[in-house]
C-alpha cells in the first residue's frame, strides 16, 4: 500500500473535530495509542499493521478486516 492519502487523512481529522473530540479522545475510544494515530494522520504511518492498521480502518482511510 502506498502511503495514505493526504486529503483523506485531512477529513479524517475534520471528522473527529466535527464530533467535538480531540484525537486523544478518539484514540482512547478505540483502545489505541494517541501517538500512533496522529502517525496515521500525518502521513508517518502507513497503516499497514498492528495499531496503525486498526487506526487507519477505523478512520476510514483503508478497507480492512479488524480481528
């Protein structure tokens, strides 16, 4: 996979905003670490596997399946 889009990363993050959370919130919702998520979101984490995989699913920027 090539890295993740950076419009689709953008709207991700609008999303969480839209919802009146910070990214240390949404993180902790979905039992993941806050730092990995803003990795996704910056673009420093391919989402590939692991947390970034999961956080990458859940935000929307990657099909996957989550186990």
């Amino acid at each position: 996979m090539t890295r993740l889009d950076i419009d689709s990363r953008r709207a991700a993050l609008e999303q969480i905003r839209r919802r009146g959370k910070t990214v240390r919130a949404w993180a902790r919702e979905h039992g993941l670490s806050e730092r990995v998520v803003w990795e996704v979101l910056g673009g420093r984490k391919k989402g590939l596997w692991g947390q970034s995989h999961k956080a990458a699913v859940l935000l929307g920027l990657k099909d996957g399946v989550l186990e």
